[in-house]
C-alpha cells in the first residue's frame, strides 16, 4: 500500500484502538525507508534494474489488437516477471492519466509475458506489470511460433490460438511437481510395421534419429493402436518425443492402453477432456516440464509443448471432431503440418481410409505411402456386396420391412457365430440435385458448385428454377455432361427406421444401440444387433461377424463437396470392425453399386477413391488443390465487406447466396446466422500458393472493421478452409 493509503488505513483503524496498538503502527510507518506502492498501480515504486520493461500478449482476441504491448517491470516482481509467465495489466488507460511516471486507469486483464527488454520504442509512459499470476513459465518461444503461424494461417488473432494451445491455470496442479524424465526405452521390433511396404524402414527411421514424414493407409483390424504405440517407442528411443493427436476420448483410450503395455507406465501423457481440469493441467505442465517426452490425446492436444519433438502423428484426419470449434477454427492436421516444417521432425497420418489432403500430401512428394500388398489387403478385409435401387424394386422383402432380403440373410448367418453390426446414418441432411440416370452430381457450369432445387420441389422435374449453391446463379437449361440426360433426382430418399424390423424379426435377439445418447466402447463377442450411428461404432471382441451400412443415399446426398469421401470413410471406419473374409466376415451396403464410393468400397481402395477426387478437384479448381474461405453475415455487411477487402489479383469471388437456416432447437454450429438472422455467405478462391496473401487480406480487412467498432464488425465472419462448402 501506499503511504496516504497507510494513513488512512491507520485513521480508520484508530477509531477505538488502544494506544498501543496505535504507537505501534505509527512506529511501523515511520521506519518504512521506501513507501510501497499502489496495489497493481505500482505508482512511485522502483523499476528492475535490468531489462525494466516487458512486452506483453493481452488476451484481447481481436485483430486491431492483434500484437504486443509494453509495460513496466516493477523491482519486485523482478524475480518472478519471466519470459513465458501468466500475468495481469491494466489495459485502456488513456495518456492523461499519468501519475508519478506511471500511466493509471484501465481495467485489469490477463496476457503473457513474451519477453524482457532494456528500453521500451514507445515514447510515452508506461504502465507497470499489476501482478505476475503464477511464476511457470508455461509459453516457450517453440509454442508462441507456432501460434503466430496458425493465426496467421487462419486470419486470427494470436491471443485466440493461445487460448486453445495454453490450458487454463490450476493452482493444485502446478504446487505439485512432476516426476523424473525416464532413461529412453529400447528401439521396438517391427511388429505389424512389416505388413507395409517400407513400414520397417520407417519405424528404424524415427529410432535412428530421422524424420520420415509419410501416410498410412492401416489394414481392417485393431491393430493399428499398435502401430502408432510402436511409432511412439521408436521415437523415444532416439531421445526426442512424440505427439499423437486422435478424434475422440474412446480412440485415446486405445492408444493410452498400447503404448501403456508396449512401454509401461510413466513415459507418456493423455491430454482429453475427460480428464478434468486439475488431471489435464497437470499431465500438460509434466510435458511442459520436459518431465514426459509423449503425448496422446484429442484436438487440443495439437498444441501440446512436447521438447525437442521427433514426431508428430494423426489418426483419421477426416473426423470432423479434428476441427476446432473455436476462433480461428483450425484443423489439427493443419497444425501437425506447420509442426513438422517448424520443428522439422517426422509426420505421420494414418487411417483405414484416406482423405483428399492426404492423397495431395503424397502427390506433391511431401510424403510417402505407407500401403500393404493388395493380396494382404483382401485377406484382410471382410467380403463386401451392395444392394442398389433395381435390386430393391425387385425384392418384396424390402418392400414390405424396407430392409432387402441380402441384409437379412447376412445378419441371420452373422449371428449364428457372434455380434452384427448395424449403420444407420443420422437425420437431418439437406437434399442435393444429382442426374436421375447415371447419379452425377449436378454442378454449376460457372463455378461447378452444387445445384439446388428451391422452387421446383425435391426431384427438380417440375419446372422448378435450379439454384447454384456457391455463386447463386440460376441454371435453367442444365444437362448431365456425363451422359446427357437432362433429368434429375434429389439424392436422398430418407433414413429408414431399421431398428424396431431388426427387433421384431430377432426377438430372441439382444438389441445395443450407441449414438449420441449413449455411445458405447465395446462390445461382447455373444450374438447380438449393435445398431449404430457413424462414428459410434464400439469394438466387438473378437470382430463382428457381420455388418449392415443401410441409407446410403443419406451420407452420399449431403449437399458438400466431401459427402463422397465422407461417406467412404464412415463406412470403412465400420467395415474394419468386421472379421476377415477368411472368417467369414461380410459388409452389406445399401447404396448404388455403380457409385465411385461404393465401388471403392468394394474394393477396398480408399487411396485410389482420393487420388481419383483429387484429380478432378485439381481440374476443376476445387480445394484442398486451391484454398478457399467464406464470408458470411447479413447481405449489407457482407457487402460492404468485400467492396472494402484487397483481395489478390488472382481471388475469385462466387456469391454470395443465402445460408440457410439451422434446425429451431439444436445447438448453433460455427458460422451459423443466430436465430431469426437472415444471413448470406460468399467464398472466395484463389489458386496454389495464393493462401497466405488470401487470409492477409481477409484478416486486414476484419480488423479494419473492428478497430471502427460498432456492431458492423461483429455481423461478419471469416474462415479460412471452411469445411462445409457444398
């Protein structure tokens, strides 16, 4: 406190206080040398003697504000006020407000100090540092680089990527110390690395101290948790860590049980937010600490601080839980990438099927395939068989239970040896036009975005006006450039209400569910219908013995650019649940067997279905070829928004069209306009090597309208890759 604080302390306290009490603390303040001063004012009190100012991240997130500010450092919190540290200024004081050399005012906010410097290229004065939060240094110069990349990246702002990177503090967790850094273990054997073409010649890699950078396309089969642990132990060995980043808390406890039984326990951490706020803080400062060199867990876990990083790993990229919910929005596959260029250590992305980015990552030589022989591939897979339209037309099974008599024969052979599994894909999904003969997609001839039917009814054979999805064009002569038909069909016919069939028909039968509800892990071997929703799918011991993929049309319909590749990947993520053919394992897919997805499927070839995508997004200027981002808001402030932007030379600007509204009573998704808005949303695309200039742009232009304030700036949003496109 200061000294007129004191006194007036004193007075107050004086009022019917004994003479000794007030001897004493008169005596107390005349033997004070040096006033105190202010609390977190700090007015009149002596500055560091060396490095007196600090620059400082405040966690203002927003873009006109979007760099540091310096303060100064107070001689007591010398000791403490290190690069890296949580801390509490006072932010908003005006130049007016200066006392003692101390600019005063403002309210008290959080940030982190970035770093000590002997003078200030501000000219004005400074306000002090009001309190260091926590003497951990929880922010190293590797973990605030790769912030500035992502922010920049996704034309966000720093404060907003530190948020999603730096847990929120935990006094409990951090009094406590971590343990000792173990010795590092032995090199693993092979193991089911030998299964790949050059799957040993990778893992020796990662053990000798290299940095292979390639993508896993994993064999049906629980064995692929295997695989990443021992990719995590070859890394170790070397001395360096490993982070393995995975869509969800069941697929982390897979992976958390491998490496346990491969390496013991002690040598690795779980990051998911299962684990609670203490558990996580904590598990998070022993990897901050050096004390643990390997981390697994969900999308947060991205950020994870690992020392000296050897490899960074993601399982199933196409999971949309990969995707951050929160500003900028970043994919975690993104941020593995510009981890593995900025720390230059190996990458690895691993699936049972294969997205579009990862097909670009081989193609452009970035990385190499980890693949099996094909002969090992349909050993491994279980048998696959369609049911499509003609086949359902002819059956009258499937037109008196609408389930065809294909599926019920699979599942009545499938239970006689254990577990069927059951796909039902959810509800919800809003139609896309396709051509009612050969099932092409119905794209604009301007921009090749999506056709919608708004006027004409579901089938678009009424007369009814066609829309483009993207630049809002109206296309009223279209025809198939396929086969030249010009009628056209909307792509889903319905999610078909299976479950209570299947119950009938089995009484005998226990019936399990797992979807959004309740979500099971596991499963017993016994006979029994698991009916599921995509990515719900739990384990069977010992496999299932059959499984039913029913509705194609519902994921293979979704009005986005990625419902082919999508639907592909939900079906093979439940397909390599199923026992080898060998075992007589068998996948029933209702959906049109002449369909690329489909067929791939059958084939079990997801990476030839992505390199096929791949090429034809490449020739059409599709992404992850050209990049892409959105601007959405009410038409006046998109707008006046893309009339103030400079975009590059090369931007293309298609739109911009209606958003539609979301379901009344479900959670709003990023970027969706707030209940009663009218909303509109235009993309922009510019080709290869034209990203960064893009989100530049964007981001100057945001943060233009922010630093003019009023709620013109809040009625815009950016996002850069945005992931729902059409």
């Amino acid at each position: 406190m200061s000294s007129e604080n004191g006194q007036g302390g004193g007075g107050a306290a004086g009022e019917g206080a004994p003479p000794e009490q007030l001897a004493l603390i008169r005596e107390s303040v005349r033997q004070a040398k040096v006033p105190r001063a202010k609390p977190r004012t700090w007015r009149g009190a002596a500055l560091a003697e060396e490095l007196p100012v600090a620059r400082v991240l405040v966690d203002k997130g927003v873009l006109h504000l979007d760099r540091y500010f310096d303060y100064a450092v107070p001689a007591e919190l010398d000791a403490d006020a290190q690069p890296g540290v949580r801390v509490r200024v006072r932010f908003g004081a005006g130049r007016g407000r200066v006392r003692e050399g101390r600019r005063e005012g403002g309210g008290l906010i959080d940030g982190f100090l970035v770093e000590r410097l002997a003078a200030s290229d501000y000219a004005g004065p400074l306000a002090a540092l009001a309190q260091v939060v926590s003497p951990e240094p929880v922010l190293g110069e590797e973990l605030l680089g790769l912030a500035r990349a992502v922010a920049d990246r996704y034309a966000g702002s720093l404060a907003d990527v530190l948020q999603l990177a730096v847990p929120p503090r935990n006094a409990r967790a951090e009094q406590k110390p971590s343990p000792a850094l173990l010795l590092p273990p032995q090199a693993p054997e092979a193991g089911t690395w030998e299964r790949y073409e050059r799957g040993g010649a990778f893992l020796e890699s990662l053990a000798s101290g290299g940095a292979p950078r390639a993508v896993w396309n994993a064999l049906p089969g629980p064995e692929w948790s295997e695989g990443l642990a021992r990719a995590v132990a070859a890394t170790l060995a070397s001395g360096r860590g490993a982070l393995v980043v995975v869509p969800d808390g069941r697929v982390a406890a897979r992976v958390d049980a491998a490496l346990t039984a491969l390496l013991g326990a002690g040598r690795h951490a779980q990051l998911t937010a299962d684990a609670g706020p203490e558990k996580r803080y904590r598990e998070w400062l022993a990897v901050r600490r050096g004390s643990v060199r390997a981390v697994v867990g969900t999308r947060a876990a991205m950020f994870a601080p690992v020392q000296n990083l050897g490899l960074v790993a993601i399982w199933d990229d196409g999971d949309d839980s990969h995707s951050e919910q929160h500003a900028p929005l970043p994919h975690a596959r993104e941020v593995l990438l510009l981890r593995a260029a900025q720390d230059k250590c190996g990458f690895l992305l691993g699936g049972w099927s294969c997205t579009v980015e990862a097909a670009q990552l081989v193609e452009s030589g970035w990385a190499r395939p980890l693949v099996a022989a094909r002969e090992l591939v349909r050993r491994s897979a279980p048998l696959v068989r369609t049911v499509g339209d003609q086949d359902l037309a002819r059956d009258e099974a499937a037109r008196a239970a609408r389930l065809p008599t294909l599926a019920w024969q699979a599942v009545r052979e499938g239970l006689r040896h254990g577990p069927v599994l059951v796909q039902v894909p959810r509800r919800g999904y809003v139609p896309r036009m396709a051509c009612a003969q050969c099932r092409a997609a119905a794209r604009c001839r301007h921009c090749s975005g999506p056709l919608e039917a708004r006027d004409g009814g579901r089938d678009g054979r009424d007369g009814g006006a066609l829309w483009c999805g993207w630049c809002g064009r109206e296309e009223s002569a279209w025809h198939c450039p396929d086969c030249g038909s010009f009628r056209l069909r909307a792509q889903i016919v319905g999610a078909r209400r299976t479950a209570e069939e299947l119950g009938r028909a089995f009484p005998a039968v226990p019936v399990r569910t797992s979807g959004r509800e309740q979500v099971l892990d596991t499963v017993p071997g016994t006979p029994a219908l698991v009916v599921s929703t995509p990515g719900a799918e739990p384990v069977a011991e010992g496999g299932y013995a059959a499984a039913l993929l029913l509705d194609g049309w519902a994921m293979l319909g979704r009005p986005d650019l990625r419902a082919g590749e999508d639907a592909l990947r939900r079906w093979i993520a439940a397909a390599a649940l199923v026992r080898p053919q060998g075992d007589g394992g068998t996948v029933v897919v209702v959906a049109e067997p002449t369909l690329r997805p489909v067929q791939a499927l059958v084939r079990w070839d997801p990476v030839g279905h992505a390199v096929r995508e791949l090429a034809e997004r490449a020739e059409l200027g599709f992404p992850p070829v050209s990049r892409m981002a959105s601007v959405s808001g009410t038409a006046e402030a998109v707008a006046a928004f893309l009339g103030a932007v400079e975009l590059p030379r090369e931007a293309e600007v298609l739109g911009p069209v209606p958003v539609p509204a979301g379901p009344a009573g479900r959670p709003r998704r990023p970027g969706a306009p707030p209940p009663g808005d009218e909303w509109e949303r235009a993309l922009v695309r510019v080709p290869p090597g034209k990203g960064a200039a893009l989100a530049g742009a964007l981001k100057a232009a945001q943060a233009a309208r922010m630093a003019r304030g009023g709620e013109e700036a809040a009625r815009v949003r950016v996002r850069i890759d945005p992931p729902d496109i059409g």
